[in-house]
C-alpha cells in the first residue's frame, strides 16, 4: 500500500500547464524544427483530488509534504517495453531547482510542462508514467519500473516520491501507466497545452499522526467497580516496511467480499491496497522499550507488506489517584488487582477439586489456594493458581461432575515426559553427556517455572499429542489441532528456549504448522508402547541416529484434504478424489504440503549418484550408490517412485512402489540394487478385466521423500 486512506490526498494538484512560458530561462527541451519532433504536455493531478470533499479524513499536508525537486518521466509502447523518445532513450528528467523567483517549488507551480517527444520509426509512444522527486538515469521497461523498489523512510518529511496510482478500472483491468493518444502529441507547444495529458500520481508513502487527547483516554472505565484510567505514553508502528515500489502490485480478482475492505476507487484513479510481498520481510514483534514517540508526533510508513500496519500504545494503568492498577485475566474476564482475582476464582474451584481421605472427599478451601506471579515483562505478566505452602499436596482430585480424575503433583509431569527424562538421567550418568536435567508437566500451574528452567537450559523439551483415547477403532477426530494449551505453552516457551524440542505422541496427522514455524526440531514419536520413551530419550541423545519415514502427508490445513469438500454425513465421509487418495493427491494435483509422505530428518547425510536401469524381459534393474557424507553412521531410507509420461487413462501422476532401509558407515558409500517386477508398471483396466501394462514412456525417480527429487531416468516399456 503506497498510501494510507488516512492521509491520500495530500498533494492537492493543479494543472501545471498553467504557469508554462517559453521564454522563461529554465524552460524543458526547448523544440527544434524537424517533422520527427512532436510537443506533449504534462498535467499532473493527485489520485485523491476529487474526493478530498467527501472523504473527511483528507489533509492537504504540508509545503515540505508537496514540495518538487525533480521529475522523471518514463515512455512505454502498449506492451510495455521501453519506447525511445530522445538521446537518453524512454526517459526525460525535468528539474525545477529554479522557479523563476516563485514561491517554493510544488506540484502545482512546477514550469514548463511541455516535452519534445522524438518519434520512433515514425510511432509515438503509448503509455507514459511519472515519478516525482526523482532523477532516471536509464531507461526501464514497464516491467522493470514495477518491480523496483525505493527506501521510503523520509525521516525528514521532505522529498516525497510520488509515482502514478496503480488501480482497476471500470473495465476490471489493471491500470499502472497513463494511456497516450496521437492527440496529445501536437506540432507546436500551444496547441499541445491546449490538449494536455493527466498524469494521476499519489505518495509512496504514508502519514500517520497520533494526536493526544487527555479527555479521550483519562475517562474512567467501571471495572469491578473501581474507575480505571489509561495513561498514555508513547507509541509506534509495527507491520510496516522501510522500502517501497515504484507502481504497487494490484490483482484486478480482488473484490471487498475476498478482501473484507475497500480496497479500489476507480472514480478517483486510485486504489488503497497493494499485494504482499516476501522481500524484506519486517518483524512484528515489539517490547514497550521499542516504542519511543512521543504524543503528536508524526510517522512516515513505507509499503504494508505482509501484513496491515498496527498503531501500538504503550500506556500505563492507574485511578483516579493517579495509582497503579493491575488488570488480572481468567478466562476471559477482567478484575482490577490480584486479590480480587483470588476472591472470584476460589468458590468456582472449591466445585471442581476435592481431596481424598479415606472414603471422604473434602472441597478445596479458599486458604489452600495461592497466587503465582508468572515471568514479568514489560507489557504483561501471568498469574496463576497453584495449592498453597504447606497444603498437603497428595490424594487431590478434580471432578467434572461426572468423575474424579487423580491430580499429579507439581513435580510430576505427563507419563510419557517423566519417564523420557528418567531415561535420560540414566543416559547421562553413562556419558556425562547431558547437563543439568529440568522435567515439568506445562500447565497453569507450572508454565512460570517451566520457562524459568528452560531459560537455564541448552535444550528444551516440550512434549505434545493427542492421546491414545483420540485414536480407538470407530472413532474419528473432529479436527487435527492440539489443544490451545500446548499451543500456549509451545509460545511461552519459545521466548526463553535456546533451543526448543518437540515431542509429539499421536497416532495420525495432527496439525503442526505453527510447531514447525517455532520449533527447532520436531520428533514424531507416535504411540510407541511401553519403550517408546526410552527410544525418544535415546533419539534425542544422539544414542540411536533416527531413520523413521512419515506413512502419511502432514497438510498445511485440512482444507488442503479433498475429502473435507465433499459429501458428508455424521457417519460417512465419501473419498471423490478415487486413486488419488493421500499422497497420490498432492503430488497429482501439486498441492504444497507440511512434510510430505517419506519426510524424515537424521544426523547423517547421504548424497546419491550413479542411477542406472536396465530393462529385462520381466522385470527392471534399478541401482544407484549412496554415500555417507558424515561423521555418523546411520540408516537411510530408499525410496523408488514412478509415473507415467503420457498416460492413455486416468493414473496418479507419481507412485511409490519400493522402498527399503540400507545402513551406511560413516564416510562410506555403497551400491543399492532393487528389482522392480514390471506388473508395477500396470494398471487394472476393467475393460480387460486384467492389469495391463500401455506401451509408453515411464519416468523412475529416486526422491529423499514425495516432493524431493534426487535421480531420475526415463524408460520405454513395451505392452
């Protein structure tokens, strides 16, 4: 977005033809005489001019804000291409450094307006753009000009670049350049002021302005009936980018409806809106520390790429007094301090934990409960709830109204993590390979600690999944996401991990995009039976070098899975994509997945060379070499796809049809060798009734998983 709505129109554009005049000393290519030679003149107007009445949030902006130095003017063919019109070549560069005494240079004051345009093979150029405040100095195709981009800072509030407005017009097709006709372009300089072009420009950069209002936020707020003020103190924008392009990129497809805002204003030759883009991404993050403007300060943004800009404010909490108040949260709702949080909590929780004695159990007492103050940082902090010092913290309960499920206490964690930790205690006592060993069950209760160990950490662990009650026969999943819980805490952690682990214990796909994005490494541990923490421990200790392969595809979303777009009922899910089921569909229809069918990570590396396959009467030879290039021996997973090139029915476009697992020494390289009967090679046709092999070409791949190719040979196959 070039622009904000906020501020469009600040550059209020007049006809510039008005203040020409031939004699005066800083004329632009005065013309000479020649039938080649053709006069054109400019008329630059703001993409905002004619709304500023209706639009209340206009502002004419300021003479710095309006202000011209320079003038490139770019000439293009209908196709784009760069079209000559002078020795330069596409291009004239128009100073008004002097102005003839006038007042300060502006858009509206800007002389002599008329360019020589020199014909080109007798043709004149079709399209033409501006860019204000800026000096060319090679010619660029329209193409070029458009994916340029220019620092957009202005920290000074000067020298404003200024480019023409990119928008859909009524017809629904893209316009980045002004349109030329032949009657622009005239024999004499009146007559061509006479017929001028409009050129429609607007910013590439946005204004935004925080005014201070003490009336506004120095109003009390009614919170458990106490009046809270907010204290403003600075702010800043986070989400915007330092650099911008030249024309914005625009799709005609976008409408308010896929956008959910206006984002085109052909009547007024603009548009508010501009694609994302992955050059330079910005960091949305911030901390309170970062935000240093002061009240009614202004703030110059460049692009929004990526993602909206946010205004954020850094504001202090107090009453009426002038005293600090703290806002406590609990699922959702508000209490002003902590002890009013406590006072709220406790009576729901006297329902829903008991301690047993004997045969009785006894409620939870609001003296048994005490507050956690969770890691503070500048903009918040947690507080959580956790038995107080000195309760006897054995034999607790919750209770659902229906069942009493026993509580572990605080030291204790989920099965499956305490007995990984324990495993790898007994690894360390071995090797003296592992430091000090931290274990915690991530809750409520506990995520302060768990944060404050892993910041003391080289490593931390943070064990995930469903659990084996979600994956029993007749029983489907509504959804593959983890609980927002771990998410939570997957979140928290990454703040004070140095290097963040996830285990995941689940029996199919589970939704791990934001995982990957957090993690350093993922382990898909599955449901291995009773061992399985001891393996993971030796996984993670480098003791077993991990070889496992994925069976299924992890999509990015399931509505990337064809089956959740057909027919449905509560009982029955109908699999319309026919062979194309599971990975066959992502790869068939080139659908972009998580980790595809055949992902998996190992400490070694394997480097594959030499693919060769000879064709027998009934089968076909396949054998390529693998090579170790690493320190550590390890097993590694050969995988065998093939397809069809020109296929005369309906086939999945890539296939896996062998696969094995070769162990490799360290800096070894050995010879694979697999045999593929040719009935791989065939299809059931029910019209034979038989499998059938089509004469034809086939394509045998070698691929680290579905999507990574490593060696590939085409065969031809008889029928």
């Amino acid at each position: 977005m070039k622009t904000s709505r906020i501020l469009v129109g600040i550059f209020a554009l007049a006809a510039v033809v008005a203040c020409s005049n031939p004699n005066e000393e800083n004329q632009v290519n005065l013309p000479t005489d020649g039938a080649n030679k053709s006069y054109l003149a400019l008329n630059l107007k703001s993409a905002n001019d004619g709304s500023r009445l209706a639009d209340a949030t206009y502002e004419d902006g300021t003479a710095d804000e309006q202000a011209i130095t320079t003038a490139t003017f770019y000439f293009f063919d209908a196709a784009g291409n760069s079209f000559p019109v002078n020795a330069n070549g596409n291009y004239y560069n128009v100073s008004v450094a002097d102005n003839g005494g006038k007042e300060t240079p502006n858009i509206e004051s800007m002389t002599d307006p008329v360019l020589v345009i020199e014909k080109y093979k007798g043709e004149f150029p079709a399209q033409i753009v501006a860019v204000v405040n800026y000096t060319g100095n090679t010619s660029l195709s329209l193409t070029q000009l458009k994916d340029q981009m220019q620092a957009a800072g202005h920290t000074n509030g000067k020298n404003f670049i200024m480019t023409n407005s990119a928008y859909v017009d009524g017809a629904g097709e893209a316009i980045y350049a002004t349109a030329l006709t032949v009657d622009h372009f005239q024999t004499t300089a009146d007559k061509a002021l006479a017929n001028p072009v409009t050129i429609y420009v607007e910013r590439m950069t946005a204004k935004l302005t925080v005014l201070s209002n003490e009336a506004a936020y120095n109003t009390g707020v009614k919170l458990n009936d106490k009046d809270v003020y907010a204290k403003v103190l600075s702010w800043d924008v986070i989400g915007a980018q330092t650099e911008s392009y030249y024309i914005k990129t625009i799709d005609p497809t976008w409408t308010e409806a896929n956008l959910g805002f206006v984002w085109n204003d052909a009547p007024f030759f603009r548009s508010y809106w501009s694609a994302k883009s992955v050059t330079n991404p910005v960091e949305n993050d911030f901390n309170f520390s970062q935000l240093t403007n002061p009240l009614t300060t202004v703030e110059y943004l460049g692009e929004l790429i990526g993602a909206r800009a946010t205004c954020v404010v850094a504001a202090t909490l107090q009453d009426a007094d002038g005293n600090a108040l703290e806002i406590a949260q609990w699922y959702g709702t508000n209490y002003v301090g902590e002890d009013a949080l406590l006072a709220a909590v406790a009576p729901t929780l006297k329902n829903k934990f008991v301690q047993l004695e004997g045969t009785t159990y006894t409620s939870i007492d609001d003296s048994q409960l005490q507050l956690v103050a969770g890691l503070a940082t500048a903009e918040s902090y947690e507080v959580s709830f956790q038995l107080a010092d000195g309760v006897q913290k054995d034999n607790w309960y919750s209770f659902d109204g229906i069942t009493y499920t026993a509580i572990a206490d605080v030291k204790h964690g989920n099965e499956e993590m305490q007995e990984m930790m324990e495993a790898m205690r007994d690894i360390n006592k071995a090797s003296e390979s592992i430091g000090k060993i931290y274990g915690a069950n991530v809750s409520m209760g506990n995520i302060r600690q768990a944060c404050l160990n892993s910041e003391q950490s080289d490593v931390t662990i943070l064990t995930v999944g469903t659990g084996a009650g979600a994956e029993v026969e007749e029983t489907d999943r509504r959804d593959i996401k983890l609980t927002p819980e771990e998410l939570d805490a997957l979140r928290y952690l990454r703040k004070y991990a140095k290097k963040l682990v996830v285990v995941v214990y689940a029996g199919s796909a589970v939704d791990l995009c934001e995982f990957d994005k957090l993690a350093d490494a993922i382990v898909l541990a599955g449901f291995g039976g009773q061992n399985v923490s001891q393996a993971v421990a030796n996984v993670l200790t480098g003791k077993v070098n991990p070889s496992g392969r994925l069976t299924e595809t992890y999509a990015f979303s399931v509505d990337d899975i064809p089956s959740e777009h057909t027919t449905r009922s509560e009982a029955i899910m109908a699999y319309e994509e026919k062979l194309n089921v599971g990975y066959r569909y992502f790869e068939t229809e080139c659908v972009d997945a998580l980790y595809p069918v055949g992902y998996g990570l190992s400490y070694s590396t394997f480097l594959y060379s030499d693919l060769k396959v000879v064709i027998k009467e009934n089968f076909v030879d396949v054998s390529f070499k693998i090579e170790n290039s690493s320190d550590v021996a390890g097993n590694e997973v050969v995988q065998i796809y093939i397809s069809e090139v020109h296929p005369v029915v309906t086939r999945p476009v890539r296939e896996l049809k062998a696969f094995d697992k070769v162990f490799i020494k360290a800096h070894d390289k050995i010879d694979v060798k697999r045999r593929l009967d040719k009935e791989v090679f065939s299809y059931y046709s029910p019209e034979h009734g038989k499998w059938v092999i089509h004469p034809g070409i086939f394509l045998i791949e070698i691929r680290k998983n579905a999507h990574e190719i490593l060696l590939a040979e085409k065969i031809e196959l008889g029928g």
